[in-house]
C-alpha cells in the first residue's frame, strides 16, 4: 500500500512539472525545431556522455580502493548496471544497485561500498552548489528565476553541507554520534533508533578506510572531468538546435548555448533532478531545463526550441545510460527481474531507516 502512494505521488509530481514546463509551448514551433535539428551532433555528444561514463565509473574505483582495488570491467559492470536501475526503478531502489553488485564482484560490503556512494552524492551536491554560486555571480540579471535558482544552492549547501558536518563528526566521535542518535531520534521512535545508529555506526566505521591520498587526489580529479564534460556535452548538443540557416528557418526558432551558459543549465538541472519524481527524471528534467534556459534565452525561444532541446537532451542521457546497463547486464548473462527483485527486498529491509 506504502509504495502504490508512493508510485502515485511521483507520478503526479512528474504529471505536475510537465504541464508546467510545456504550459507555454507553442508545438508547432517545437516540432518546427525538433524537425530542422541536425542530429549528427548527438555523436559528438555520445562521445562525451561516454567519457562521463568511464569518468564515474573510475572516481568510483578511487574511493573503493581504500578496501579493494577492484578490476576496471567489474567495476564498469556494477557502475554501468547499477546507474541504468538508479533511473529506471521506482521508489529510489536503484541507489542499491551498485553497492549491491560490486558486493557480488569482489569482497566489499555492501554498507562500505553504500558509504562511497553517499560520500559521492555529498560531494557531486557540494561542487555543484558551489559551482552555481560562482557562476550565478556572472549572470548580470536579478530576475525572479535567478533567485529561485540562488535559493536552489543554498538549499544544496544545506543539505550536503549538513550531510558532510555530521559524517566529519561522526568519523572524530563516533561513539559520541552513535548516542546522539539513539538520545534524539530514540525519544520518538526507539526502535528506529536503533536502526539508524547501527547505520551510522556502520558508514561512519567505513569511512576510516578511505583511500590514500594519491587516490582521493584522483577521485576529485575525475570528480572535475566528469562535472567538466557534463557542461560541455550540454554546449555541443546545443548546436544541434541552430537552425538559422535552415529551410525551416522561418518556422524554427535557433537557439544555442556558450559554454558558460551550459554550465549555468547544467547545475540547474541538478537542482531540479533531486526532486523526486517518476522513473527517468521526466518532468523535472524538462522543468529544470526551462528554468536554466531562461535565465539567457527569450521565452518564445525557450518554450519552442529550447524544449525541443531539453527533449532530446533527456532522451539522449536516458537512451545511453540503458543501453550501457543492458549490454552489460548481457554480458555478464544476468537478469534484470533477478536484480530487481533483490533489490527490491534490500528497499523492504532498508525503509524502516529512509
């Protein structure tokens, strides 16, 4: 019963942020733009989305290293299984994936290898909130869309920023954070106590096994390349929508993007993906994009061409992170009911503490 109101909500946040984002749309000028696209720059941007892949799955392998220096095709079997769940299962049971399946590759724990994913996530949120702040300095308009988006970091700050404060305590009295805990969330839920205090004795007893320095230098350094590629596939794919020189110049509205201004869509978007919503990011992705696009572009092209992107933007991501994880999942002869379903049992076992 829990997850059917679950899977109803996200659907209806995703059924929400889509009315919201194509309210405006004027179609004829979308399909205008859809149609005079030049989708032979989607090559250069699989290219980068590859890059990012490898990029992830190596930062990945940095911060695993302090337990077990796992093999680049078993970590790529995990890293690229495990990101095709994370988008398509519901209720978030894809986080599970990759600790789940570098587990059955080497002989990491999957609470240590849940570690290196929650320290990942903190630090993706921080560089991106910090990022944003930087670049929003250089954005001259104070528009209403501004604001919301600076207030979109600072909410980021709060969160990764508490997230890592608590982490960086519990890892200097880890005892001390264990009875922190049980003494608060105890006064409401002791049982649930418990729960979370042997998590966070778990993920904190974790952490003292991080890797040395030169792998926590490269972590960061494949941390920045994958940040770095992400913007500047997002520029590239954008020249797809250029349409000033087409036949269907008249119709299209052109529409392009400096590579300033994709970084500026790309933390944007992070903001707007963490918002939950159905399998695929749908909805929220589209919205978010809008937002960041007006921050540069006339809204009579953001709602024509600049959907259009956004559209195919989604598909692209969507399509390459999918066929990664089924040709993967095909070479290791396993099944995607099977993970699934084991999956699903970790998130049974795991709600109690979400």
């Amino acid at each position: 019963m829990k997850r059917a109101v679950k899977l109803i909500a996200s659907v209806l946040v995703t059924v929400l942020f889509l009315w919201w984002a194509f309210r405006d749309t004027d179609w004829d000028t979308q399909l205008a733009s859809l149609k005079s696209a030049n989708y032979l720059w989607l090559i250069p941007y699989f290219v980068c989305l590859t890059c990012i892949h490898v990029a992830r799955t190596l930062r990945w392998g940095c911060l695993l290293s302090g337990l077990e220096r796992v093999p680049f095709r078993k970590l790529n079997e995990a890293s690229g299984i495990g990101f095709m769940m994370l988008l398509v299962l519901p209720f978030r049971l894809g986080e599970f994936a990759r600790p789940f399946l570098i587990a059955q590759r080497s002989s990491i724990r999957r609470s240590a290898a849940m570690t290196s994913v929650v320290l990942e996530r903190i630090v993706d949120g921080l560089f991106v909130a910090a990022s944003m702040r930087v670049l929003l300095f250089f954005v001259p308009n104070e528009t209403a869309e501004v604001r919301y988006v600076k207030l979109g970091s600072w909410l980021m700050f709060a969160v990764f920023g508490g997230g890592l404060v608590f982490l960086l305590f519990g890892l200097w009295q880890q005892a001390r954070t264990v009875r922190l805990v049980r003494s608060t969330v105890g006064r409401f839920a002791p049982a649930l106590a418990d729960k979370v205090a042997d998590i966070v004795d778990t993920f904190v007893g974790a952490m003292r096994q991080l890797p040395d320095g030169r792998q926590v230098a490269l972590f960061f350094l494949y941390t920045v390349v994958y940040w770095g590629v992400n913007g500047f596939g997002m520029m590239i794919l954008a020249n797809a929508f250029d349409c000033s020189s087409a036949a269907t110049g008249a119709a299209c509205q052109p529409m392009s993007l400096t590579l300033f201004q994709a970084y500026v869509v790309l933390c944007v978007l992070v903001v707007g993906v963490m918002i939950p919503a159905a399998p695929g990011m749908m909805g929220t992705f589209q919205a978010a994009c809008k937002v960041g696009l007006s921050l540069f572009l006339p809204a009579a092209v953001v709602n024509a061409g600049g959907l259009a992107y956004a559209n195919v933007l989604w598909f692209a991501q969507t399509a390459q992170q999918i066929l990664f994880g089924l040709v993967l999942m095909s070479l290791g002869h396993m099944s995607f009911r099977d993970i699934a379903g084991k999956l699903d049992k970790e998130g049974e076992a795991a709600a109690p503490t979400a």
